[in-house]
C-alpha cells in the first residue's frame, strides 16, 4: 500500500470520535469483521489509527478505498462542510429520462477528465437516491490533492445538487459542467442560500418543510370583558395580551416545528426612486439596485425570535417570512420597493 494512501488513512480515522470508529469502519465495508474484532477501540486513537492502517496493508488498500472512508465520514458528518445549492435546467419540453448510475458515473468521469487529466472521482450512492461524488484535484503537473477536495451530492431523477467546494474554486467550472453532461441538463445555476446543514437545505428543496408562508392575517385583539380596577392592573393584561399575540402570530408564520438551518440568505432588490418633481434628481427613470446578504449561525430560528425579544414587530414583514419559500423558486428573493431618500418603505 502506498504511504500517501496509509497516511491519509491514518488522519481520516483521527477525525473520528473513538466511540464511532468502529461503527464508521463497518459503514466502510473495506476491512472484514475477523479484522475488525482484532483492533482494540480501548486504546488511544493514534493506536487505533495505525492499527487500521496495518489491516489496510493487509489488503492492499488503494486510493479508491480511501476515498470511499472519506466519503463515509462526510456523509456522517455532513455539517462539517459549507454547502451550496445548484438547479439544472433543459430547454424545451423536459422529459423525465430513465436514470442509470453506471452511465452517469461514465459521462461524469469522462467529462471531468477530458479537461483536467489528474484528477480522483469516487462515487458512493446512499438512500433517497442520493449519489455521493468526491472529487480530488490535481494539476497538468502535480497529482491530485487528497486533503483538497469537492462533494456533490446529487439527487437522481430531480434537477438539484449540492456542492461543497474546497479552497480551489477555479475549478468549479469544470465541476459544474461535468454534472450538466451526466445528468443530460442544458444549464445550471446558483441558488443563493448556503448552509452548514446539508439536511436542512435538502428539506426546503424537496418541500419537506412545512411552514405556513406568508398566509397570516391580522387580527384585531380581543377585548377584555373583564373591567381593572387600577391603571397597573390594565397594563399588565395589556403586557399579556400582547405576549399572546405574538406567541400566536410566530406560530401561524413560523410554524410549530423546528426550523431549517440556514446561515446566508442574499436578496437582490430593484428599487424605484420617488423624489419631489419639483427638485429634479433624476433625469432618467432607472432602478436602483442593491443587494443585502444575511448572515447567521441559524438565520430563520433568529428571525422568529426577533418579535418574542422585542426587537421587531409582529408579525414580520414577508419579505423576512418568505425566505424558505422563495428558496424553493430559484432561491432569488428579487421584491420592488418604493424608495424615499434615506430610508426603504415596507411593502
């Protein structure tokens, strides 16, 4: 076995908490159960680490068998990497084609390595027919790096990709068109939103999420039938009224679950300008356009505790509201607002 491959065995078991090692080199599949039950997870995990490592010898383990531990360990710990949504996209009337892996594994290989000949691919395909890609790159001149790669997580017979890029960027290009040719899409583009939680986005895309969008209305409050006898006593049921108010309200909007894990929202806005005739600022009637990005270790549980907090309004403007329901269009949040000098009107 080579060193390179024994040594990226090694730090890959390192990551492993030692009370998962075992249960993580069983998911594996490479090494048998007679070598399993002679490894001793009691012992240190640098131990363990070389103690996996002479059963691969044992086997003769290659790059391919390495690559399958990391994508073992990424799928289960998908959050310890940034992920992006993408969307294909045919031109025309889209027919729903039948899926074979042999065939896209194929085309993706093939088209990934017409551009770029040093290069590692691996596949794994896990439930809910998601096909798990890792990619390792390389250069004309140097062999591909192991410790830098790329993940796609894609969802047969749907238009939707996850990607999870390394440092290199430059070749997302190359990535992205090798995903079009095997899946037979014309386009793909960006959906704007990126999380942590690859779960969390799959969710939003697959309508697995039920939030009630954008469907509250506002309701006049009750009034007390009971008569305080003090200014003190009113206030304080006034203080309870409210509280209620917005705990129902945060409930029709947000929902009673738990929301998805998003931490970038980006809404790209087209406003008006609206100025006195009279001053003549604008000589031309053209759009202003910004663009506002939000960031959060959990964006959606921080907006739905802005109202209870006291920091915002109930309910919150649906501009805020829609954000995972305007994720399932595209992901671009695009609203038109009117514009007075210095401050945005609500809608």
């Amino acid at each position: 076995m080579d060193e390179t491959v024994a040594e990226y065995i090694r730090r890959t078991v390192l990551k492993i908490p030692r009370d998962e090692i075992k249960t993580m080199l069983q998911k594996w599949g490479f090494l048998s159960e007679t070598q399993l039950q002679s490894i001793n997870f009691h012992q240190t995990k640098d131990n363990i680490s070389q103690d996996v490592v002479q059963c691969c010898e044992e086997n003769s383990a290659s790059i391919k068998q390495a690559a399958l531990l990391d994508i073992t360990y990424n799928h289960s710990y998908p959050n310890k990497r940034m992920w992006s949504v993408y969307q294909m996209n045919k031109t025309g009337k889209e027919e729903i084609d039948f899926f074979d892996l042999t065939d896209f594994r194929k085309k993706f290989k093939r088209q990934l390595r017409s551009a770029l000949k040093n290069v590692t691919i691996s596949f794994r395909e896990y439930e809910n027919n998601a096909i798990w890609i890792r990619i390792a790159w390389g250069t004309p001149y140097t062999k591909p790096n192991q410790y830098k790669t790329s993940y796609v997580v894609y969802h047969s017979q749907t238009p939707y990709a996850f990607i999870s890029l390394s440092v290199l960027k430059s070749n997302l290009p190359l990535l992205r068109q090798a995903l079009v040719v095997a899946s037979n899409y014309q386009d793909i583009h960006e959906m704007e939103l990126r999380s942590h939680s690859l779960n969390s986005l799959e969710d939003m895309v697959f309508k697995r999420y039920s939030q009630n969008f954008e469907t509250y209305c506002p309701r006049p409050l009750q009034e007390s039938t009971v008569a305080p006898e003090s200014a003190g006593l009113r206030i304080v049921q006034e203080n309870k009224n409210e509280k209620e108010r917005i705990r129902r309200v945060n409930r029709e909007v947000f929902g009673d679950g738990p929301q998805p894990k998003l931490e970038f929202a980006e809404y790209k806005l087209e406003t008006m300008f609206m100025s006195d005739p009279k001053l003549e600022v604008l000589d031309k009637k053209e759009p202003f356009r910004c663009m506002v990005k939000f960031h959060s270790p959990h964006l959606l549980e921080s907006l739905k505790s802005l109202a209870p907090a006291g920091m915002a309004d109930a309910p919150l403007s649906p501009l805020l509201t829609c954000i995972p329901h305007k994720a399932r269009n595209y992901f671009k949040i695009r609203e038109k607002k009117a514009f007075v000098p210095g401050s945005f009107v609500s809608p």
